[in-house]
C-alpha cells in the first residue's frame, strides 16, 4: 500500500509542479498576453471600422452607378422615343411619295407605285437598321438619291416635259440598288 501511496504521491507532486510551472510562466508572460489581449481587441475594432468605411464607400459608389445608369437609361429612351418620331416622319414622307407617283402617272397601275413605295421603304430599313455609321450613311445617300429621282422625274412628267409613259429612270434605280444588293450577298 505504502507503494501505491508513494505512486499518488508522485503523481499528485507531478501534477502539482506542472500547475506551478504553469501558474509561474502565467505570471512572467501575464503582460505579454495583455498586451496582446489588448492589440487583438483594437485590431478586432480596426477591422470593423475598416469594414465600415468600406461597406459606406461601397454604398456610394452603387448609388454613383445607380444614378449614372438612370440617367443613361433616361437619356436612351429620349433617343429611341426621337428615333421613333423621325422613323414615323420618314414613313409618312414615304406614303406622300407614293401618292405624288399615283397623281403624276394616273395611268400607271398600282402594282408599280406600290413596287416603287416598297423599294423605297425597303431602302429606309436598311439604313435604319444598318449596324456601322458608314453603312447607315451609305444607305442613307441611296435613299436621298432615289426620292430626289422620283420626285424629279414626276415633276418633270406633270409639267410635261417628259413624254415617257412609265418613270423609267426611277426603274432603273431601282433595277440598279436590287442588283448591286444582290450581288453584295
């Protein structure tokens, strides 16, 4: 017995000089570890100040975006609104050709001042719907030229100064911009 006394008694001295080891490098190291005690609180507080300015900066920059694309978005559809108006002024301008062939060639039939309104809207959706600048100018000239030719070419049949039956230089723009489109593709 007096062994298995011996035994816990060591055991309890071991136990013992481990707690006291421990208590004394607690008390040697007790500043070190306020110390860093300390610096983790205020690191803990940079941290959550830094996150702060963050999430505040980042607050104002959506609100910059936000703005921005309001008002980029606004600025879009006044143009589309614009674009909707000129497309609508050059249809009208389109059916008010139509009518000043119908005037200027009563005899013709329809078919070829409906043919004639066609290629010439069929021209005002290319240029609108051309997707570079030069295109949509391109388009935009071809357009110009064959109206001018139309309006051209009635005026001088109503006033008599051309004898044609048919406003052939008008057909032949025509045949003209269908080939050279044909041959495009």
């Amino acid at each position: 017995m007096k062994i298995l006394q011996n035994k816990i008694d060591n055991i309890i001295n071991i136990i013992h000089s481990i707690k006291v080891k421990n208590l004394d490098w607690r008390s040697e190291n007790q500043d070190q570890q306020i110390k860093l005690t300390h610096k983790k609180v205020l690191a803990d507080k940079a941290l959550a100040a830094e996150l702060t300015k963050r999430s505040v900066q980042l607050a104002h920059e959506i609100n910059l975006l936000k703005t921005r694309q309001h008002s980029e978005l606004a600025m879009l559809k006044t143009r589309c609104n614009q674009d909707v108006k000129d497309y609508q002024q050059y249809l009208q301008s389109l059916q008010q050709l139509k009518l000043v062939i119908l005037r200027s060639y009563a005899h013709l039939p329809d078919a070829i001042a409906h043919t004639i309104h066609h290629h010439a809207k069929s021209l005002l959706n290319s240029m609108w719907e051309a997707e570079s600048f030069e295109d949509q100018i391109n388009h935009e000239a071809q357009l110009i030229k064959f109206m001018m030719t139309v309006h051209e070419e009635a005026r001088l049949h109503l006033s008599g100064a051309l004898d044609e039956k048919l406003p052939e230089n008008t057909l032949k723009l025509i045949n003209q911009q269908n080939s050279q489109s044909l041959a495009q593709y």
